[in-house]
C-alpha cells in the first residue's frame, strides 16, 4: 500500500509507541478529535497520545488508504489493551505541507 510519507511516519511511531515522533506528523495547530475529546495544538496531541499508549498499548496495521481533494481516509486493523480488540478504525486526515491539519478517529 502506498502511504504518503507523514501517514506512514505516524503508523510507525504509533507502532512504536513513539509520542514525541507521533506528534511531529501534526502542524503546530492541529486539531485531533478521539473519544468525543478535541485536542488541539501539537503539544495537546502528545499528551493525548501518550496517555492513549499507556492505557491501550494500540498498534495498527493499514488495511486501506483512500485520498479525495479534500480529505484522506486511512482504515487500520487496531489491537491493543482495550476491549473488542481488534478492531477497524478509520483515520479521517487532512493533510497540508506534509504535515497533519485535522485527524478524527471514527470506529
């Protein structure tokens, strides 16, 4: 599957439980919406990550990556410490100068 690079970045750094590399992928003024909870800013979405890696020790493996104009859609098998695991989300992003703008995580 052919990822765009910052996409790929953060699948790794997920994998890896990498926060501060996770958080890199974003533009200082992203905005992350998980769990009915928005985090904006690039320091808000390494806490949010890090808190997220403690308690459910996700990783994710992408099953499709789609792009319009305005949006790209990523869907990931995710397994974890969380119940119901597996479990496929989709990964709503857009993305600007190679960096993330706005992700929502939707199951």
């Amino acid at each position: 599957m052919n990822l765009p690079k910052v996409v790929a970045d953060l699948v790794t750094a997920q994998n890896n439980f990498d926060s501060v590399a996770y958080a890199a992928c974003f533009s200082e003024t992203a905005v992350v919406f998980d769990e009915g909870k928005t985090h904006m800013g690039r320091k808000e979405i390494e806490h949010w990550i890090t808190d997220s890696n403690e308690r459910y020790k996700a990783t994710m493996t992408p099953v499709s990556f789609d792009q319009t104009e305005t949006e790209s859609l990523l869907k990931t098998e995710t397994s974890g410490s969380f119940p119901g695991s597996p479990i496929i989300l989709t990964y709503h992003l857009k993305i600007a100068d190679d960096l993330i703008q706005s992700l929502k995580i939707t199951g």
